[in-house]
C-alpha cells in the first residue's frame, strides 16, 4: 500500500534520538530548548513552547487566552476535530464559518458576515482558530482586520502548515508561525505531518506574557522562578503552583527527533512542491477541482486533495483506489457533523461550502520519499477509478 503520508526519517535524525537516550536528560533537558528555537528560527517566532501534541497546544492557548466556560470559539468546520475540542475542553462554546471553494480554508467574507451578526446579537466569540488547511495560509491579514475590529483574538491551528508563508497587502511575505496576524499559532508534529516528533506540538507567540502561560501549565501550572512566586522562595528546592495546569511535556527523545528534521524543512518542502506540481499538470484537462494555490502563497503542502466533480461516487473511487493498494484518504468529516457536536445542535446544511467540498474530496499520497514511479500509478489509478 502507497500510503496518503508518512514520515521521512534520516540517519541523523536517528543519531539525534540515539544521542539523547544516552545522555542526561529523557526529558525536561536541553533538547526541549533546541527544538523551540529552531522552530523559532524557522518561523521568526520570537518565543516558543512545546508539548506533547499539537492538540495539548491548542488547550494550552486557549487557556492562555483566558478562554472562559461563558466564551465562544469559531473555527473552520474543514479540519481535525481537535481544532474545535480544544475550546470544549475550557467548557467554551463552539460554533463554524464555512469554507471557500478552490482553497477551502475558512472564507473571510463569511466570517465578516458573521462577525457582523454576532456582534449585533451581543454573542462575538473570544478566539477564532482559522486552520491553514493542506499547507496553505488562510487570509491572515483579511481574518486579522476583521477580528481586531471587534477584539477577537486569534489562534492559528497550523497544524498543516510549517514552513509555510504569505503575502500581505503591502507585498511583504510572512512565515506562517511568526504570529504577525495572530496571538498564538500551533504546529503539529505528528508522522504524517511535514516535520515529526513522533507525537508533538509546539505554540509560537510574540507575547513573553502568553509564552510565560503556556509554559508553566504545559507543567502543572509550576514555576521554579523566585520573581513568579508570591512571597519568599524556600531554597533551590522550592517551586510555586501559581494555577492548575497539565503535563503536556514533550520528551527530549521527540524534541530531539523534532530539531533534526527541522534541518530538513527547506527540502520537504521543494520535494513536496515539486511532486505537487507534477499532479497538478497531470490533472489539467480532468474532471476534478485541484486545489487553487493563491499566488503569493507559499503552501507547506502537507496534503494534496482533489474533489471530484458531483456525477463521481467518490465511496467507488475511493473503494477502487484502496482496492489497487493506493492508500487514499478523505480530510475531513466536516466537524459540525460529528454525532458529537450534532448533539450540540449542528446538522446538515449548517457549512453548505464544507459539507459539498467533504462530498467530493479524495486526498492522494504525498510525502517526501514518494517517488515518481509511484506517483504515476497513483495518477493511473485514478483514471482507472473515474472510469
Ligand atoms: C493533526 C492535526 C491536529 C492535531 O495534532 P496532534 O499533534 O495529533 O494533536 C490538529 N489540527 C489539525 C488541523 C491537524 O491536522
């Protein structure tokens, strides 16, 4: 089976992990700092924070945000249902904006219409958690404008999206992660992502005060820092709960694993481009909606998805593809219609854009050591499939 994604592991990535198992640290060591800074580095983030997995990054902004069981979160009803969870997990309500066709990220004219409304009702949400999906930034600047307007803050589940960047209006070019159009931004560090930990997450803000937060209840909500404590510290022994917190710690091993690939963005990245573009031209002239790249975006491309025209079965294409052991996959269920948030009161019909996009979408193998040969048979199955 061609797999949709996974990861590409190195040598050197292995003699990271080897060099940590016989040091000093398994975890809370030196190898957590490394991999923060290179991925602040990579980003132009000035403070990062790692943990455990992109989904604890999510809870840990939300709560640095002060996210309250009376606020409302949006997010995008066209990703991972983590996007969403994270603002129940504060006891926050959850409510979508739909999608635009061609990038299907969230559409910044459907949130201003609904920015507008709420704001009418008296029922603006706290955070809006726009989600860079398959790589591609959303509208940062637009989404920005907006949610200054009405003082909404703003958690970029970029998830997708390392190594990834955009234009704003001026013509300056912005990576995604150095937090110019947001509060927080969160990357994802699982396998099939563009960079891995193995498991992993990591926040990046150009708030000290947000990093602080973060940081202290990735770990119980404790400090060891004398100037944190109220009153007088005890000795070097002595450490503060300030509030209650999680272990969402990342191991050394992971951030070890995490920093040497980090190395390697640049080329994940140009390799996925370039197989990219292959399936693109491959699918010129076919009855298919390849995802529309906005210009003076530059996607990470952690997927590549189509979708496929309404007179497709996609279930038969889909069947047809894992039946030749391609290993295609489907991002994503929109979330609203999860039995979960159904119970909620969403239903069919509430995201029209997510919920017709879900309907045609296939997303195809596409990781850095997938080679030609086997893209080919990708590309020929599918025309075999589409009959
Ligand atoms: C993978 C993913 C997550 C969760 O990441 P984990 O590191 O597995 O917790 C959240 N949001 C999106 C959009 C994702 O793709």
């Amino acid at each position: 089976m061609i797999p949709y994604g996974r990861q590409s592991l190195s040598e050197e990535d292995i003699a990271a992990v080897e060099a940590v198992l016989r040091s000093d640290f398994l975890t809370t060591g030196p190898a957590i700092e490394a991999f923060e800074q290179a991925v602040c580095a990579a980003t132009d983030a000035p403070f990062g924070v790692a943990a455990n997995s992109a989904t604890s990054s999510l809870h840990l902004a939300c709560l640095a945000l002060d996210l309250q069981p009376e606020d409302r979160v949006w997010t995008s009803p066209n990703s991972f249902v983590a996007s969403a969870n994270c603002a129940l997990y504060c006891g926050a309500q959850v409510d979508f904006v739909d999608i635009e066709p061609g990038s299907w990220n969230m559409d910044a004219a459907a949130l201003e219409a609904k920015l507008q409304q709420a704001a009418a009702q008296g029922a603006l949400p706290k955070i809006v958690i726009p989600v860079h999906f398959g790589g591609q930034s959303c509208d940062m600047p637009r989404i920005h404008a907006l949610c200054s307007a009405y003082g909404v803050k703003i958690i970029e589940d970029a998830s997708h999206a390392i190594g990834a960047s955009y234009t704003d209006d001026v013509g300056q070019s912005h990576n995604v992660g150095a937090c110019i159009h947001s509060d927080i931004c969160v990357f994802s560090f699982h396998p099939v992502k563009i960079v891995t930990s193995g498991e992993g997450g990591l926040a990046t803000t150009r708030d000290a005060a947000l990093a602080q937060t973060m940081l202290e209840l990735r770990s119980h909500g404790i400090t060891r820092d004398p100037a944190r404590m109220q009153g007088e510290s005890h000795g070097s022994w002595y450490y503060q709960q300030l509030a209650l917190g999680w272990n969402y710690r990342m191991t050394d091993i992971q951030a070890a694993l995490g920093a040497s690939q980090m190395t390697r963005l640049q080329d994940f990245i140009t390799t996925r481009t370039a197989l990219v573009q292959r399936y693109q031209s491959a699918f010129q002239d076919w009855p298919v909606h390849r995802p529309h790249l906005h210009q003076e975006n530059r996607s990470a491309w952690h997927l590549y998805v189509l979708c496929l025209e309404s007179r497709f079965d996609r279930r038969a294409v889909f069947d047809s593809m894992r039946a030749a052991g391609i290993g295609v996959n489907v991002h994503y269920i929109p979330i609203h219609l999860q039995p979960y948030y159904r119970r909620m009161g969403f239903s069919e019909g509430d995201f029209p854009q997510a919920e017709r996009y879900y309907n045609g979408a296939l997303t195809l193998p596409l990781y850095p050591d997938l080679t030609h040969e086997q893209q080919d048979r990708v590309i020929t199955c599918l025309w075999e499939a589409l009959g």
